[in-house]
C-alpha cells in the first residue's frame, strides 16, 4: 500500500466529515476513498473510525492519528514546496573546477557578472591542470578544453578553441619561418607538457593526419609558461589561441603553418547527470553559454 496516500485519504475524510466529501475534494471515487482508509487501518493494526449509514465517527486514537497526520503533511508539503524554490531561484554554494590559465583570463569574468545576476549564490572557483572527478570531489561542474571522451556527463559546448604554432617574430626573424611541420623536427620547441603526447603534434596536409617529433630546451605543464617563453623569443611552440590572441594582435606573437592546423578544440561545461538539475547549475551553464556567445 502508499501511506502517504492513505494519510492524505485520511485526512481528507475527518477533515471533510465523510467519504463523500473526501472523495469530491480528492478527485477519486468513494469506494477508493474507502479502501484507503481500510488498507491504513489494517496497516496499523487499530480502528480510525467508525461507521454507521448515517454518521462518522474518529476514534481516539484516530484522532491523534489525525493531529500528526496533519501536522507530518503540512511539514511535508513545505518541504516540497521549499525544493520547488529552490529549483526556481538558484541559491548555494556553486563549486566550479577550470583548466588555471582559462579560468584566471576568462572565466572568472564570467562568474563575477553571474554573482551579480544572482545573489543568493556563491561560488567557488578551483583552478588546476588536472581532471576532477566531479563526483568524487565534490564539484557541481567543470569547465574543460579539448576533445571530450566518452562518459556518463553532461556536457555543454562554450566555444570553439583553436591550437595555433606560434612565436616571437625575433625568433622567426633569427631562425626562419618554417614552411612545413616537419621542419620543426630540426627546432627548439618549447613544450607544454599538458598537451596529449606533448612532444607529438599533430596537424593535417591535404585531408590526412600528420604528427610531428618535436623537442626542445623547455618543458613546462602551463599554457601560460610557454606563452612567456615564445614572448622571451626562446622557441616555437603550440598554445591556445585564446592565450596568445592579444599577442598575436599587437605583434608580439606571429602564428605560422595555419594552413596546416589539425586541432580546432572546444570548451565545454559538463556536469554530472540529473532529471532535477539544480537551478544554480542550470542557470550558470546557460550563463556560460550567452557569455563565450559574445
């Protein structure tokens, strides 16, 4: 049997003053109304009412059976309705996990216009080169780049990212401006060891995948580290193209080998599956979305 609906049936009932009534303000029939209160009866073991043709009775115990019904319902319903608002009106902490040089240059940004949007929320930005578990450590969401594997996630896509060669134009005034992949082989490149296969770079030539052995004098696990270096004109090397696009605008930087570029990215948003998503995460993703839009 479902108690909660034999409580309401109940209630309904003493509150009406007979099956009839009960009936009509449930929307049921009579004789279901009935067989509610029979099956709770029987569930408890004790008599609620009782019943001639012409009157209804609530028992002792039946009526303090009622008082806590009623006051378990009310309590109930509240905190229904206290969810429902909170679907509706995002409020809490909102904990967000982003690649460090992303979310220093862009998204948190972003968040300040959404904590200005939406009051009733904080947030919590974690920054690190590395892949959380949602889950596990507790995160509402994740900003990520590159190619999303396969996984049991939600995922919504920001933006595009386009992967650029890039250096100093001192460097490529000293070294030369190289007019295929392949002659990377031969220069000192500056490797961001976050990157998959990071001394491996891939691009394409006339529609067919092409990957490049590089090497060079400096490693380092930061898109930002090796914007730093291109900029001391200490190598050539493969960024974001929203690390170096200020850059590339001024001068600083000069991307090279464009025609050969493999590996148009994307950001995305994703966050563990859910039928009821909670309202501060429905809304900050959709944020996200009308912000990298822009």
């Amino acid at each position: 049997m479902d108690v909660l609906t034999s409580m309401r049936t109940y209630v309904a009932v003493v509150t009406a003053g007979s099956f009839t009534g009960a009936a009509e303000r449930l929307g049921i029939s009579k004789a279901l109304t009935s067989k509610y209160v029979g099956q709770l009866e029987d569930h408890l073991g004790v008599r609620l009412l009782n019943r001639t043709t012409r009157r209804l009775n609530v028992t002792e115990v039946g009526q303090a059976y009622y008082q806590r019904c009623q006051q378990l319902l009310d309590d109930m319903d509240e905190l229904e309705a206290a969810v429902r608002e909170q679907q509706d009106a995002p409020q809490g902490r909102l904990k967000v996990a982003a690649p460090s040089s992303f979310g220093e240059m862009y998204l948190t940004r972003a968040v300040a216009d959404y904590l200005k949007e939406w009051p009733n929320v904080t947030v919590e930005l974690v920054l690190a080169d590395r892949f959380v578990n949602l889950v596990e450590e507790g995160f509402d969401l994740a900003v990520r780049i590159g190619q999303l594997a396969d996984s049991n996630l939600i995922a919504r896509r920001l933006a595009p990212m386009r992967i650029v060669v890039c250096a100093s134009p001192e460097h490529l005034d000293r070294d030369g401006i190289p007019a295929h992949p392949k002659e990377l082989m031969s220069r000192n490149c500056v490797i961001d060891t976050n990157i998959k296969d990071p001394e491996q770079w891939p691009f394409k030539e006339q529609g067919r995948n092409l990957r490049v052995k590089v090497n060079g004098r400096f490693h380092a696990n930061s898109a930002m580290a090796v914007r730093e270096m291109l900029l001391a004109g200490e190598g050539i090397g493969v960024c974001p193209m929203y690390i170096v696009e200020e850059d590339v605008r001024v001068g600083q930087l000069q991307v090279v080998l464009q025609e050969y570029e493999a590996l148009e990215l994307g950001i995305f948003a994703v966050y563990p599956h859910s039928r009821h998503l909670a309202a501060k995460v429905r809304t900050f993703v959709d944020f996200l979305v009308q912000h990298f839009v822009k």
